[in-house]
C-alpha cells in the first residue's frame, strides 16, 4: 500500500515539475498488456532553460523521455520490465513513422531514465552501465543502443543542481532535500507547489495503520512543515476576513456598520480557514466538501480545526453531511 502511495507522489511530482516545459503523459499504456510506463514526457522547452530551471532534472528531459522513479532500491527484473515498456514505445513511434511515409523526417525516441534510491555494483555490472564523464556521479549508462541510464539518487552530489532529484530519494537523502526546498524564498516557483504535495503524501500515509519506519520518519520530518502551513492558512484567512470587513464597514461609514462589517469579515475569515484546510487535507475542493462548509462553520474554530485536521473525508461527509 505504502509503494503505491510513494509511486503516484512520484508520478504527480514528475508531472507537476515537468508539465510547464513540455507535454507529459503519466501511466501511458504501451501494450495491449496491462503494461504502463510511469511518465512520457516530450519538451517544448529549449534545453538551456529547463536546465536552468530543474537544473539535472531538466537535462534529463532535454529530448524526449520516459521517467521510471522507484521508492525502494532496483533489482533486475524491474530494470528489464522498464526496458521491455521502452522498447515497445520506441517500437510504436518507428511504427507510427513509417505509416506517414516520411523517411527524411527525424524521428525523436525517448530516452529512458530509471529513477532508483540505491542500486548494488552487480546489478550496474550485469547491465554493463558505466558512469559518463561528462555526466557526473552516479548516472550510469546502458549500451548505446538501448538508449536507457540508471539514475542512482543517493550517488548524486549534494547540489542545487540536484535537489529535484534527490527529492525522490530515502531517508537522510530525502530529509536533506526537503530542508533545502523549505529554505528556497518564499517566492520560489516551486517551493509551495511541491510542499503541498508533499503534505498531501503525508496525510495519504497517516491513513495507513501499517507504516515502515522509513514512512514514519518522513511524516515526523514533514510534520512541522505542515503545522507551520496551517499556521499561515489561518493567519492568511483571518487577516483577509477582517481587512474585507473593515472596508465594508469604513463603506458604509457609520460605527455600527463598522462593528457588523469587522463581525462579517471575522465570519468570512472562518470560511476561508476552512475551505483552506479542506484544499490542505484532500487536495482540491469539490462540491462534496464545500456542501460541508456551513454545517462546520457552526462550531467554534477551536473545535472544528481540530476535527478538519483528523477526520478523514468519509469521518467528515458522516458528521457534516446534511
């Protein structure tokens, strides 16, 4: 359970980083097998600013590419079923190519990038994948024809350039990684975007009553980042709520439409925390949820905090739920 949860934060923050800058197509069939590759993604970007931007992660996708990130260290046959789904992709596109009867139109196959925490000497040396100079540490290449690179996260050097990859790593790897996203400005274009994934990986893994020390670790770690952010949420929607109530009070221009305006404002400022919290535990909020929203501004906010922070989505439909 745990694995899925971790393989779709993967593909969702793959996809969340890449989409900007090219075409991305997460769990693509490639067969008429139930055989997926995690993420196709196809740039539209010119190379120099996704390398600028993702830094390794960007020059990986500077051509077309398959994304393969696993949570837990590769073993063989997974490496073999990623070069099975490649070369199906690759045999689709020389397919579909041929079919236009274009020969001098050039053809762009993916490379394929297998995403792995660790990776043992015997398997690097069983698929006879080497480090490439210009490439750095810990990026191995496969024979030249098979087109593919075993990333190995934890061998990569602890640089800015790196952080987007070694986001995907484990335990000390991963917790360095996120201290450094938290410290980008708060101006950062991605530092919010994939925070919040990572809160919602954290509320994803709470549900589990089974977790691995590695997932118990990683929700200690993400905890105060997630107690800081409701923290702004309700601090945002409170000052907003109020300063909306000022205006229409100093609008109308009399004490007692001030007093009503403030008292509105405070009102409105309770909804936003709550829509905020709702969009905080679950992602996104959809009708279902927001139909909740009058019968929980019933409470106290020190009442209903506590209850939109444990209850899960069906705990709370139940509760709320006309």
């Amino acid at each position: 359970m745990t694995r899925f949860i971790h393989d779709q934060f993967a593909k969702d923050y793959l996809e969340e980083l890449l989409t900007p800058y090219g075409e991305v197509k997460p769990d693509r069939k490639v067969s008429s097998e139930t055989r997926e590759i995690d993420v196709l993604f196809i740039p539209n970007t010119p190379p120099e600013t996704l390398s600028q931007d993702l830094g390794l992660l960007g020059r990986l996708g500077e051509t077309a590419a398959i994304f393969e990130p696993f949570r837990n260290a590769i073993d063989p046959e997974e490496i073999c079923s990623c070069l099975l789904k490649a070369l199906e992709v690759r045999e689709t596109i020389q397919r579909q190519a041929k079919r236009k009867n274009a020969p001098n139109e050039p053809i762009s196959l993916p490379y394929l990038w297998i995403l792995t925490p660790t990776a043992s000497v015997s398997i690097l040396e069983g698929f006879r994948a080497i480090l490439e100079e210009t490439w750095g540490a810990g990026v191995y290449f496969l024979p030249h024809y098979l087109r593919t690179a075993i990333v190995v996260i934890h061998q990569l050097p602890k640089t800015p350039e790196t952080l987007w990859l070694r986001i995907l790593g484990k335990k000390k790897v991963q917790e360095q990684a996120i201290d450094e996203l938290s410290a980008l400005p708060a101006d950062n274009v991605w530092r919010e975007t994939i925070l919040s994934l990572f809160y919602q990986l954290r509320e994803n893994l709470n549900l589990n009553q089974s977790l691995e020390p590695d997932d118990r670790e990683l929700v200690m770690r993400l905890q105060p980042l997630f107690q800081e952010k409701l923290a702004q949420v309700e601090q945002r929607g409170m000052e907003r709520g109020i300063q909306q109530g000022i205006e229409q009070g100093i609008q109308q221009g009399l004490q007692q439409g001030l007093q009503q305006g403030i008292q509105q404002g405070l009102q409105q400022g309770e909804r936003l925390i709550v829509e905020n919290l709702l969009r905080l535990r679950f992602g996104e909020l959809d009708a279902e949820l927001s139909a909740l929203i009058d019968s929980i501004l019933t409470f106290p906010p020190e009442e209903f905090t506590p209850l939109l922070l444990q209850l899960s989505r069906e705990e709370l439909l139940s509760r709320f739920g006309k």
